[in-house]
C-alpha cells in the first residue's frame, strides 16, 4: 500500500484537502485525532504530561486544559521538546498500527509536523498543502479564535515554507476557493492509484 504523508503549515487547509481525498473513498489517518486520543482521561500520556508539566494542567475532570498548555509549549522550545518527546513516539506508533489494519491502493496520514519529526520515514511520499502566509495566519485566527501574534507564533515554530516545500514530492495550491481545491485533489487521486499499480475511476 501506497502511504501519503499530508503536511502543510497551519491555516494551510490540511483537514479540507483531507476530507477531499476521503470523498474519493481514501483512508485517512490524521495524527492530530490520535493525539487527542493519547491524553484522554486515563491514559499514560496524560499522566506523563501531567508529572512533566505540572498537575494545574489536568482539570477536575481529569481533561487536559489544552489552550494552557499550548501557552505554555509555543513560548518555549525546550518545553515544547519535551511535550513532542512524550506525544510523537506514541502517535507514530498508533499509526503503524493502523496503517496495519487498512487494506487500500493507498492511504493519507495527516502529519502537521511530519517535516520537524521525522514523520517522513512513515510514508511513501509527501503531499505539501500550501498557501500564502497571510491567509493561513487569517484562517487560523478565525478558526482557533487566536489572536495575531499567537498565531504567528505557532506558525514561525514550525518548518520554513521553503523547507517543507523542498521535501514535498506533491503540492496543492491553496489559495484559492474549494472548487480548485477539489480538482487539485481529483487529479492527484487519480496519480495516487496509479503508483500504486491501480486503474484510476
């Protein structure tokens, strides 16, 4: 089976070209789904994070307080490391896992940091979903109700546009409306099965 890593900036639109490529009936593997899962109530991660972090970080509930904890990893590179060394072996893991289980010409793992983690060696290709900084900064403010300055904080910690670019074997556009989006997404379903040895619908 064909494996595609999905990687873009935030505010690129990765979610979208990803239920995109889904409508093609395409499995999909987002890592940031797994990571919500890994720090459940109950789960070892979230203990982890708790005794590395702090136990103000888990409310009454048990849940994470995420927008706290992504104040505190988003001023901090160190603690960030710290964050990304307890999360990502376990993330990569439970992809292995269900890329296991999928019987497919190909797959989509959406990766958000596949370029700064070393998410690369998990797929086959890489598809960069990119767009102008300026808009993903918009999208993402009007998303997450972030303020500019926050939102430009997260996207300067992640990889430089031109070093995800050069690591891309694939790149959609995506600065403009849904439809062009849509007919980006259609031609490369269409390359996908083709790599992977299947007639194209």
């Amino acid at each position: 089976m064909l494996v595609i890593g999905l990687t873009g900036g935030i505010g690129s639109g990765k979610s979208t070209v990803a239920e995109l490529f889904a409508a093609h009936g395409v499995p999909v593997i987002d890592t940031d789904v797994i990571a919500r899962e890994l720090v459940e109530p109950g789960e070892p991660a979230l203990a982890e994070i708790a005794a590395a972090f702090g136990e103000g970080l888990v409310d009454a509930q048990g849940r994470l307080d995420r927008a706290r904890l992504r104040n505190l990893v988003f001023d901090d590179a160190a603690q960030r490391q710290r964050l990304e060394a307890i999360l990502h072996p376990r993330i990569y893991a439970r992809v292995r896992e269900e890329l296991s289980r999928i019987e497919a010409p190909y797959c989509l793992v959406v990766i958000p940091l596949l370029v700064e983690t070393g998410g690369a060696a998990l797929v086959d290709r890489i598809l960069v979903v990119d767009a102008p900084l300026e808009l993903r900064l918009r999208r993402t403010q009007s998303r997450d109700g972030l303020p500019e300055a926050q939102a430009r904080a997260i996207a300067a910690s992640q990889a430089e546009r031109d070093r995800r670019l050069s690591a891309a074997d694939e790149v959609i556009d995506n600065g403009g409306d849904r439809a062009a989006l849509a007919a980006q997404v259609e031609a490369l379903h269409a390359r996908y099965l083709t790599l992977a040895g299947q007639p194209s619908r």
